[in-house]
C-alpha cells in the first residue's frame, strides 16, 4: 500500500505540473542584451544645431516614413541611424552650402525603431508602444502605461517574446504585481516584447 500511495502522489504532482501557467521571464534564463547606440525612429523629435549657421539649426519630427526635411535637404533618411551618423550625414549634405560644417543631432522625443519598442495590448489604462530602455522591468511598463483598467484580468496577462511565428510566452501576474505589491512578481523585459492584457471573465 505504501509504494502505491508513493506512485499516486508522484502521479497527482506531474499532473499539477503540466497544468501550470506558462514560466514568468523571471524564471527562465534570459541573456540581457548589450544596449547599443540609440538608433532613431518614426515619430521622434530632433535637434539639429549647426555650428555658426543658425540658419539651419532647427528641430524637426522624424515623419512616419522615417524621413526628415530641414533647410535645404529634403527626405534625408533617419530612422535606423544614430544621431552621430545622422549628424554626418547632414553635414555632407550642407558642404554644397556651409564650408566645414560641423553639425549636433540631439534626440529630445523619442519613439524608437518598432524592434527597441515595448508594446502593450489590452486592458491597459493606455495601451501604447513604448520606447525600451536598459534594464527594463514590467513595472516601469505598467507605470507607462498608467496600469490596469477596472476590467483587466492582470494575472491572466502574457508576455510574448520574439518574432511572429517564432515566438514564446510567459505568464505575468500583474494583479499580484501591481495590486498586491507582491515584488517577485516584477520580471525584466526586452526589446520587442508585447505584453497582452485579456478582459476578465465576468
């Protein structure tokens, strides 16, 4: 009798085992990912200081097709670029017009190229994609997003990593995170991550 209770109890743990949510990223391996240079994004807001022609230093809004329009240059390429390699390549632009120019890109708005965004679906206060920074965790997300709405189902929320059709999901508790104050339940989060808030069921 005693080797038979030993086997139904190992039986009832793997089946309570296969029942569990999907890990939290917390739990699983993730390899932080060197943070590279900022690279510019539809949607951002730049400075453009050229030195000694204030003529052409101005600020301007990347368009969604990830062009700019300054003084004298039209539909310069932005996106994907670094504000130094931006910067270069304005002033070869301006050579035609400015000897040695010597020219600043700042980035003072930022959105990000869409694979350095955080996206966030669902019963957030305000769903959004938002920029990545190092070191990111679901709380500094959710405090972004203005956290959850009354109808949101926090621990039923899931992280989805990678790229479509090739992606793996999480489970993440946002109601004990956010709600409770239960810490452990803040995991990191990375570049490209999407996290869905499902509706509770009622």
């Amino acid at each position: 009798m005693g080797k038979l209770a030993l086997a139904a109890t190992l039986a009832l743990g793997l089946a309570a085992c296969a029942d569990r949510d999907p890990p939290a990223p917390s739990n699983v391996q993730v390899q932080q990912p060197v943070t590279p240079d900022y690279k510019i994004g539809p949607l951002d807001t730049i400075q453009i200081f050229v030195w000694q022609s204030p003529e052409f230093t101005v600020t301007v809004p990347v368009r969604p097709d990830g062009r700019i329009s300054t003084p004298l240059i039209e539909d310069l390429e932005a996106t994907g670029r670094t504000p130094t390699q931006l910067a270069r390549d304005i002033e070869e632009k301006l050579k035609v017009y400015v000897q040695d120019p010597l020219v600043t890109v700042i980035v003072s708005g930022f959105a990000g190229p869409f694979d350095q965004q955080v996206r966030v679906v669902g019963e957030a206060l305000q769903p959004r994609a938002i920029p990545y920074r190092a070191n990111m965790t679901m709380l500094d997300v959710m405090i972004e997003v203005g956290g959850l709405t009354e109808f949101a189902s926090g621990n039923r929320a899931v992280l989805a990593r990678g790229q479509t059709g090739n992606q793996t999901t999480f489970n993440v508790r946002l109601d004990d995170l956010l709600r409770d104050g239960d810490i452990r339940a803040n995991v990191p989060v990375l570049p490209g991550d999407v996290v869905i808030i499902p509706q509770s069921w009622f």
